[in-house]
C-alpha cells in the first residue's frame, strides 16, 4: 500500500459514519507542517496569515506551538473580531475603506492595541480621521512596500500589484506623515515578495519554465534584500522604535528569514499545504486539508461522477486554479467537464473500484478559500475524527 493510499484508508474510515461532502484536517499533517516553518524560519517568529487558515480552533492551535506570534488577517472587520475574540496581535495586511470599522477601532482601548492597519498612501490616514467622529484612541500603523522585481528600466515587472511605495526616500516620507500626525503611531513595515513566497519553481514538465522562474526568483531576491534594508534603515531614522519589519511567505521563509533586516516572517499556506505549494525545489510539505465529494452515478467503465467540487480558487483562470482529485490515485477530469457546479465527472481506470456513496478525496488549490466553502472542519488523528470546529463561514463569517 502506498502512502497515498493508506492516508485514503485512515480518512475513509475516520468518516465512515458521515455524509459527503465533508471538509477534514489531519493534525498530525498540520502540526508536521507547522514544525517545518518553524525550522526554516531559524529562530524569526512566524506570524500566521489567517485568510490562508480561516479558522479560529486551527488559528488558537498553531498559535500555541513555540516559534508563532501574531497573526495577518485581510480585512478590518476581520481584524476587529479576531481582537474582540482574544487574539492580541492582529496585523491587517492590506489597507481598508471600512468607515464603520475604523469608527469602531478608533473607540475601544482593547482593539486599538490590538489590531495594526496597513497603509501606502496619506489618503488613507484622511480616511481614518474621517471615521473617527470625534474617537480619541492612536491607531497603530504599519506601511508597505513594494516588492516587485523590475527590469529593463521598469518596462517589465514582476510581481503582484500592492504598494505604490517603492524607494527608502517614499517609505521615509510616508512615515514622516505619520508621525507628524496626531492619533497615529507608526510600528511596522511589511513587504510581501508573493513572486517569490507564491509562485513554484518546478513546474511539473516544464523545466525550462522552471528554470526561468528560478533564475528570476533568485535575481528577485537579491534585488529585494538589498532595497528592502535600505528601507528599514530609512524608516528606522524617523521611526527608531518600529517594532517589526515583516516579510516572507511560506514558499520563501528561510531566504527572507535570512535577511537581517526582517525581524518577523508571514506564512499560513504552508500549514494546510494546497495544491499550489507542491511545485517548490526548497521545502515540502504534507497536504493537510481535504475535501470529499461522493459518487452519486457510474456513467460507464472509467467513470465515475461525484456531486459538485467545482470550487475554483482565485487569482489568474487557468487549470491550476481547480481542486485536484486526489484519492483514490490516478483520477482526472473530463476535459469537456472539468470541475463542476453540481456534478463531476472523473475519468481513470480507478474510477472502476469506486461504488455509489464512495468518497473521492480533492486538495483545494489554495489554503484557506476551502473554508468559503464548508462551515465545518472534521479534525483527524490517526483514523478518528476527533472534534469538530466550525470555519469562518461556519461562525457566520464571510469577510469578502
């Protein structure tokens, strides 16, 4: 039996007694998974991005293990109810227009300690002012920089669109604005370098696009650790007690965790381990986080069909942006088909030693966006579940 398919056995039997669809996490996976973050980060604490967990038991659990502080959410309200629910550090990773939010922040002590926002650009301290109405408490600020790759004098860029900050003397202005200003307090900095933590370097069958990712990764980096510690050094002369400087990602924590000048590491991914993180040279992981959908017909010999699993993931549309059948081994979508709304048909020999009501096993493509699509989580040890914790969306929350 192979490993594939004794996990197969485990997770068929821990949730023999329920229906599919279901949604599980294997502990022993997760944890494993944590540990390795761990050991690649060196001694730089991790900060937990949430939106790649989605989950406040999973959230509590990682947090509780030595080497994890804080956590990254992406949106304010988001960030406001993870304060309210005990969670002390909650960094938002991207820059907010929620009035009623800020209004909330801005008049409670508890959250404003709490919860630190993201900022680029000075239109979005005019923002926060505006929502204050009147509310006295200093809202705690962390900027972000840019951190695309740029080559031929800019006419080509790699990288996500985020900040339009980009060089020391920009992020030094900006913290001037903010120190200048009454009611804020500058106390990070971030940079998320996602075509480097995000982006696989081994493509399956394509080693000459490997190859290229490679070299530009490397070519990336190089160029990042340079800009980014002339950043921290020229926002630490306006800000000499910043109290982090956050990079990283889970596909690259031991190349930023290497930088002196990052003190903390951002990685949330890495604990589930989806379909999106199994193309990396640098690190491997256990996938931890699966869904099961059952066979509801046999249309003919190597065919099977399973009720819904088109769960797409999002970012740019193409193939590896579908779940990925998973066990029973050597499944495939209909190329005519695909994923689908409400049904699913598998083609593969396998197809033919599955029975009406068997579950076929799927990875999602990226972490946390399996919880949009199930309110619970079954948590597996061994071949037990052993409790269930319900998602965000479970908890009756759905930020975007």
């Amino acid at each position: 039996m192979t490993p594939r398919a004794a996990d197969r056995a485990r997770y068929d039997r821990a949730t023999a007694h329920l229906d599919a669809p279901v949604a599980i996490v294997d502990l022993e996976a997760f944890d494993a998974n944590a540990a390795d973050l761990v050991r690649r980060a060196a001694g730089k604490p991790i900060r937990v991005a949430s939106k790649s967990v989605r989950c406040r038991a999973l959230l509590e659990r990682v947090l509780a293990r030595p080497g994890f502080a804080g956590i990254m959410s992406f949106t304010l309200a988001e960030s406001v109810w993870l304060a309210r629910a005990g969670f002390e550090d909650v960094l938002l990773a991207y820059p907010s227009a929620d009035r009623a939010g800020f209004a909330e922040l801005t008049s409670d002590p508890k959250l404003a300690r709490a919860v630190t926002v993201m900022v680029d650009d000075p239109a979005q301290l005019d923002l926060v002012d505006r929502a204050r109405e009147g509310a006295g408490e200093e809202v705690r600020v962390c900027l972000e920089l840019d951190t695309a790759l740029q080559l031929f004098g800019g006419r080509v860029r790699v990288g996500a669109r985020r900040s339009p900050l980009r060089t020391p003397a920009q992020l030094a202005e900006l913290a001037r604005s903010v120190a200048r200003r009454p009611g804020f307090r500058l106390v990070g900095l971030m940079a998320y370098e996602g075509h480097v933590a995000g982006v696989g370097d081994a493509v399956a069958g394509s080693p000459l696009r490997s190859r290229a990712i490679r070299l530009m990764q490397s070519a990336a980096r190089k160029e990042l650790a340079a800009r980014r510690a002339e950043v921290v050094r020229a926002v630490r002369a306006v800000a000499p007690d910043l109290e982090f400087v956050n990079g990283g990602g889970t596909g690259s924590v031991q190349h930023t965790a290497a930088e002196a000048a990052v003190t903390e590491i951002a990685a949330g991914s890495g604990l589930y381990v989806p379909r999106l993180f199994d193309n990396y040279t640098s690190f491997s992981g256990r996938p931890a986080a699966l869904f099961a959908q059952p066979v509801v017909r046999r249309p003919g010999v190597g065919v099977v069909t399973v009720l819904g699993g088109g769960y797409p993931a999002s970012g740019a549309p193409g193939a590896d942006r579908l779940p990925v059948p998973y066990l029973p081994e050597g499944l495939r979508y209909d190329p005519q088909e695909g994923a689908g709304e409400v049904q699913t048909p598998l083609l593969g020999s396998a197809a033919d030693d599955l029975l009406i009501g068997d579950k076929v096993w799927f990875r999602h493509a990226k972490a946390g966006e399996l919880c949009e699509r199930f309110e619970e989580l079954r948590l597996i040890e061994g071949d037990r579940v052993t409790a269930t914790v319900p998602t965000y969306r479970g908890e009756g929350r759905t930020f975007l």
